[in-house]
C-alpha cells in the first residue's frame, strides 16, 4: 500500500506539530529553572547540604575505610567473574557483565563474634550460652544488613540466627540523607510541574518512602512479623485452597524467645537455593513444576485479601526443599522487604490481569484498569478525565512493539529500541494524566524477578505456570464473589473459564471444577447488569461447565 501526497503531507505537518509543541514546553521549563534555584528552597537545601557534609559524613567515612581496608585483606576474586544465576535482559549485556564482575569480587567481612555476644546481652538479657546448645562463630551468609549463623537451641532444633551487623542503621541513614539531597535539588531543577508528570509525589517524597522500606529490613522484628503474616495468609487462604496451592510454599517458623528487633531466630530450611540451581544447571524436571506452582501463590499474595507479598523474592531467597521425587516445594525467606496494597490498587491489577484471559489481550480493559485507579485515588492523576478509548489507541502500538523486543525471550542483547519504548509508554500515560503509583515501587521490583524466573522455564512449564494461574484468578473470583461482581467483565471471566476448560482435563476433572462453576454463576450475576449478549454468553458457559461437571464429579460433597 503506498502514501498518497496529501498522507504524506499531513504526517510531517503532525511530526512539525509534536516537534513545536516539544520545544515551546522545554522552554516554559527553562525560564523557571533560574527562579527556583535562588528562591528559598534552594537557600535551606543549600544549608542542609553544609551541614551534611561538615557533621554527618565525615565519620560514616572513616568506619567506612576501616570496613573497607578489612575486606581487602579477605577478598576472593572467583576466576570466571560470573555471577549466581540469570538476570532479565532488559539492560545491556556489556554493562550486567561489569556489575556481575564487580559484585564477584565484592566481600562483606563479618562482624566479630564479640559483637554478636554484645547485641544478644543488650537485646535478649541472655548470653550465647543461655540461648543455644550450640552456635557457629562462621556466619553462612555476610551481607550488608546483617549476617547469619547457624545454631541449635536447647530443645534440639536446628536453626539460623539473623543478627543485624552494627551500625547499620546509623550508616543507611546517612546513604538516604545524601540521596534526599540530590532528590531535592532534582525537584528543584526539574519543578513541581514536570515531576508530578512521572510519579505522583516529589523525588523527595519517594525517597521517603524508599527509606522506610529499607530502614524497616532494619527492624528484624518487623521482619519476624512478615513472616508470622505470610505464614498465616497460607495456612488461612481460601483462595490458596481452592486452587490447591496451600503445600506449594512454606516459611520458616521462628522463635519469639530468642528474637528482638536485631536478632531474628528461625527454623533452618534444608534444600538448594535457586541461585544455585541456575549456576549448576541442574535437571529442568527436577524443579519447573515446584518453581511454577510457588510463582502462582506469589502472584496471589499481590492480591488476595489481607496478604502481604514477598518484595525481595531473588533467586538466593527462594530455597528448593527437596523431596522423594526432586523439588516438591519452595521455601520463601528473608522478609525484610515486603508490601501491600490498598484495595483500589487490587482492583486495578485484578482488572488488568484478567485482560489477559482470553485468547487476545484487551488493552481497552487493561486501560479500565487506570480509569478504575483514578476514580478510587483521585491523587494518581492530574485532574483531567481519563478518556479510556483514546488511551487504548495510543497504548496498543507501544503494547506491540514492547511485545516484539521482549527481553526475556533469548540470550541475546536487548534492543536499544527497547528503552526508548519503554519511555514512550511512561509518556504515553503521562499524556492522559496517569501516574504510577509509590505502592508500585516494590511491586515493579517484584515483577522483574518474576520475568527472570520465567525466562528459566522452558515451554511445557510456561504452559503449566499460565494454566495455575488462570485456575488462581478463577479461584480468588468464587472466594470473593463481590468483588469481583465489581471487577470482572462477564465475557472476560466466561473466557478465563473457557480457557480453563479447555485446559488440563485431568486436572479439572477434580475438585477444581466445582469452584469453577461458582465462578461462573458469579459472572451470571454480573452479566445481569450487563448487555443481553455478555449474558449469553456466559450462562452458555456455565451450562457447558455444569454438564462437563456431571460427567466426571457431582457438586454434592464439595463445601465452599
């Protein structure tokens, strides 16, 4: 098909158009940088920053060189320079080669064991002696935080002892007070305007917020309630029930009495940890089938009702337990950093995720998914209604090409193309006044590790690890029916189920199926509000589901 002249024409007048209207906004913000950088902001970011160098930093430096000149004396350069495992390909391989490099060299020394017997005397009142049968002087594991021992309690039981390394706390917070000024005189360069085009507060707000959260991993009895949370969310779920995921992940259960805000002690897991399973390049059905099921009950815990969701989940922090035939579960740890949702947010991603259901994604759906955001938390936009439509139409070239340069598919380099789609996309919302959220934050970090742990999979266990999670959406729909009344369009969810059913027969033959069709007289009810149509639809699917029910097992005898 070629271009007519009047085509032709009309598209460099837009090219014009866009390139003028580009300049005329660059120079409306350089005419206010000048004014912000001699106004009162400036003076107090000016002062703050003196001080901050004349008081605060200087002795972070010198423990700094201390800690420093003791490492050179342990470093162990490894001879191949690589590191643990995979990582997305989204940054270019020359520059993830240097930062593997550089972290193969790198080595925490460990804290003396004088300073561990310190904290436990300041903290718990007891000695080593008092606490533990017995207790290794080697930590297993030296990071930057803290450090881990392993012991045994008196009563037999092994475990590992988490103990924050000194002056940790002290250190972080002069890391974040130098990253708060250079937040700050970003504010001040780029100005309110342009910056709440990106994000939905100051640079220096989210620094805030990144500061709680990692100060937080600071408090290890945070840490301990993480995790006596997650616990309870898998032994409780409903959801995890339904799509018989409540085995397929476990934490470590720990031990109040021998714990404080900088001693955290657990029930020791014994197994492999991922890292390791990706550098030894170990028998793919030995643990795809665990690995998938635990990426399933990580993405419901985003989700489903009060869970929090493990923010951190590398591959060094998920352990394959072992078991009579390879890997039968997945072991969670290290819950420093967690998050959760406001409901509006689990609403956005609930509606988002299931655009994805069918055969073909709905990105007019996916872009709901915003409008839905917006009209719960008026503070993610910039006042101006969210024209769902148009929004779609200038999302789906972006959409595509993201699809086309996925960085996850292959060993080669990412596209350079790739980053600048990536930026168009952010433009794109910014056009139509949507901005990400702080929450999204941790969850963006989340959802890399769940794209490198699905480049490890190969095509069978992609297949199994969509497969449980279209049955997870179907069993959060039958244990939260209103919500998803609310939520869920009827064709949407009559195509989530149709994809089930068309699925694992031998899987659905059980007591999946049962639930599946709750989920159906869900989207009944929905439909009822709906188009005649969608309606249809979907009580043709229910009918379908139903009778496919009676063949293999009644409804009798299932309690939901």
């Amino acid at each position: 098909m070629t271009s007519t002249p009047s085509s032709v024409a009309s598209s460099k007048l837009d090219q014009l158009q866009t390139a003028f209207g580009a300049a005329k906004g660059v120079a409306w913000w350089a005419t206010g940088v000048p004014g912000r950088l001699l106004g009162k902001d400036a003076a107090w970011l000016a002062a703050d920053t003196a001080k901050f160098l004349l008081a605060d930093l200087p002795p972070v430096l010198l423990g700094r060189s201390f800690d420093l000149s003791k490492a050179l004396l342990h470093v162990r350069i490894r001879e191949d320079g690589a590191g643990g495992g995979p990582q997305p390909r989204a940054l270019p391989g020359a520059f993830v080669r240097a930062c593997r490099g550089s972290l193969a060299q790198a080595v925490t020394p460990p804290a003396p064991l004088d300073d561990i017997e310190r904290i436990l005397l300041e903290d718990l009142g007891l000695s080593l002696q008092d606490l533990f049968d017995d207790f290794e002087a080697r930590p297993i594991a030296a990071a930057s935080i803290a450090q881990v021992h392993a012991a045994r309690l008196h009563s037999g039981e092994p475990c590992v002892v988490k103990v924050l390394r000194p002056l940790v706390r002290e250190r972080l917070a002069v890391d974040f007070a130098a990253v708060s000024l250079a937040a700050r005189l970003a504010d001040l360069v780029l100005g309110e305007d342009v910056v709440l085009q990106m994000v939905s507060a100051s640079l220096a707000v989210c620094v805030e917020e990144l500061q709680r959260a990692v100060m937080a991993e600071c408090d290890l009895s945070v840490e301990r309630q993480n995790i006596e949370d997650f616990r309870n969310w898998l032994e409780t779920s409903v959801t995890l029930k339904r799509a018989r995921l409540r085995e397929a992940v476990r934490v470590p259960r720990t031990f109040t009495k021998a714990s404080s805000s900088r001693v955290l002690t657990m029930e020791r897991i014994h197994g492999v940890a991922f890292s390791e399973i990706c550098a030894r390049h170990e028998a793919p059905d030995q643990w795809q089938a665990a690995l998938t099921s635990a990426l399933t009950v990580a993405a419901l815990s985003v989700i489903d009702g009060t869970a929090i969701f493990h923010a951190d989940l590398h591959a060094g922090n998920m352990i394959a337990v072992p078991g009579p035939s390879g890997c039968q579960q997945v072991a969670f740890i290290d819950f420093g950093c967690c998050g959760k949702l406001p409901p509006a947010l689990r609403g956005t991603l609930l509606m988002q995720a299931s655009a994805f259901a069918g055969s073909r994604p709905d990105v007019r759906q996916f872009c709901e998914g915003f409008a839905f955001a917006l009209q719960k938390l008026p503070e993610l936009g910039t006042g101006q209604a969210l024209d769902v439509d148009a929004l779609a139409e200038d999302m789906k070239p972006v959409l595509r090409e993201l699809q086309r340069l996925n960085p996850f598919r292959g060993a080669a380099d990412p596209s350079p193309a790739l980053h600048m789609e990536l930026f168009r996309l952010q433009g794109v919302l910014c056009r139509h006044g949507v901005q990400l959220p702080r929450e999204f934050a941790l969850l963006m970090k989340t959802g890399c590790f769940g794209a490198l742990y699905f480049s490890l999979l190969d095509a069978p266990h992609r297949r199994r690890l969509f497969h449980q999670l279209m049955v997870a959406g179907a069993a959060f729909a039958a244990s939260n029916p209103r919500e998803a009344r609310q939520l869920l369009q009827p064709r949407k969810l009559a195509a989530l189920l149709g994809a089930l059913r068309s699925s694992d027969r031998s899987f659905l033959a059980d007591r999946a199926k049962p639930f599946l069709v709750l989920a159906a007289c869900v989207a009944v009810t929905s439909a009822n509000a709906h188009s005649p149509d969608g309606a249809s639809v979907t009580r043709l699917r229910l009918a379908e589901l139903g009778q496919s029910c009676q063949e293999s097992e009644p409804l009798a005898g299932f309690k939901f």
